[in-house]
C-alpha cells in the first residue's frame, strides 16, 4: 500500500512528556493518527492529545500502567476503535532509585523492571497479536545509551533494564520478521527531559559528551518517525544510538 494512502494509528506509551510527547507531536506532523498512553497526569496527556489534533489527526489519550496486561489490553482495545493499529512506540519508563546500587531499595528496583521490561513485553506482545493477522506493523522501543554505559554510581538497575530493552528488540525483531513486523529501538543519550532527578543534569554532564551538549526530545522523535516510516522498510533488529556521541 502507498504510503500517502495508508492510516497510521500509532500507539506512544508515556506519550503525555517528555520524549514521549514529542514523539506524539513529530508522528501527528508526518501523517500518523496517535493514541497517547499514560500513567498519571492526564492534563499533560490532554494538552499533547489537542497538538495532534492541530496537526490534523486524531488522537485520544488513554490511562495505562504498562506492567499491567489488563490495562496494557485496554489501551490497545481503544486505539483498536480509531483503526487497526500499525505501530507501537514503547517509551514509558522509570528510573527507579538514584545512587549506588548498594543503596538501592529492592520495591524501586522491581518497579523499574515491572515498567521498562515487563511493561515492554506486554506492549509488544499485544501489538504484535494485533498485526500479525494483517501481515504489517512496527514496533519502536525507546532504549538508553545506559545499556552499554551501564550508569555506575547513578542507576545499574535502569541501565540493565535498558539492556534487556536492547535483547528483547533484537530477538523478536527476528521472531517476527516472516509476519511482515518490523521492531527497532532508539538509544537516547542524556536529553533535555523531566525524567532526571537533577534537572540541570542535562547541563552538567555537557562536558562529558562528545557534542558538548544534552540532546532534546525532538531529537529522538525525529529518528523513531524515521523507523516507523517506509523509508526503514529493510531495517529489523537495530538500535538507532542518538546520544551525541556517547
């Protein structure tokens, strides 16, 4: 099918910020009807959901907790009423606790696997079950460059879920590649966001990266449209590094 005539409806998790919500913004802007996943601040999921809309798409914004297959299904069954959905961009995640891992809390720690792998899973798993039977879908995971830096005094743990992130994209990329869906993954650096405990962190840890600079979500955006789009038609299994050289 030509892809100035296709529907794309594009499920984002963690949509309402952050790298999230500028994902939603460049998909609205490049065709793609979006369904904006959430977990607590349904003003935010709002306020992104009426900037696709501008844009000329339609979008709804769902509350989800992604570790939970029951909310996981629901968000699909909602997006399912806007069309069959073509893609999947997996990016709510947590850090967990911050500092030494010998001081890391086992609840924080758990809730960051439940999220950033768990959650990953699940996402994928129904995404998959839902365009198989049409031959046809993409799958982005949003990573870290932390999977291979492994974020030593800060976060191991969310470093190690980002490397499962990294396995799970490469295997099922592979399992699912004869039923015609694709899944990649974007590696983020250090970006301008929310997500940091420090919000000068960013701007901190400048001098450490080889751009001199923390990168912005639009940044990360740019390369999953890419991915979601026929112009990555023959890309499978890869993880797309966008971290300023780091």
């Amino acid at each position: 099918m030509n892809q100035l005539n296709q529907q794309f409806v594009t499920v984002v998790t963690g949509g309402s910020r952050g790298i999230g919500a500028a994902v939603c913004a460049r998909l609205a802007a490049d065709g793609h009807d979006v369904v904006i996943g959430y977990r607590t601040d349904a003003m935010a999921a709002e306020a992104v959901a009426e900037q696709v809309r501008a844009a000329g798409r339609r979008a709804v914004a769902v509350r989800v907790d992604t570790a939970d297959e029951d909310s996981v299904d629901r968000l699909f069954d909602v997006a399912a009423e806007l069309g069959p959905v073509t893609g999947l961009v997996n990016n709510a995640g947590v850090s967990g606790p911050n500092g030494r891992l010998a001081d890391a809390d086992a609840q924080g720690m758990r809730r960051a696997i439940d999220v950033n792998v768990l959650g990953y899973l699940l996402c994928a798993r129904r995404a998959v079950r839902d365009m198989a039977g049409r031959g046809a879908g993409a799958i982005v995971n949003i990573s870290s460059a932390a999977a291979t830096l492994g974020s030593p005094g800060q976060y191991v743990h969310y470093a190690a879920t980002k490397a499962a992130v990294d396995a799970m994209t490469v295997g099922l990329a592979k399992e699912v590649a004869a039923d015609g869906i694709r899944v990649n993954c974007v590696a983020p650096g250090i970006i301008w966001t929310e997500f940091h405990e420090d919000p000068q962190r960013p701007a901190k840890l400048a001098d450490t990266i080889p751009m001199g600079r923390a990168g912005r979500p639009e940044e990360i955006a740019g390369a999953v449209s890419w991915l979601l789009s026929s112009d990555a038609s023959y890309a499978t299994g890869t993880v797309v590094r966008v971290a300023g050289g780091m």
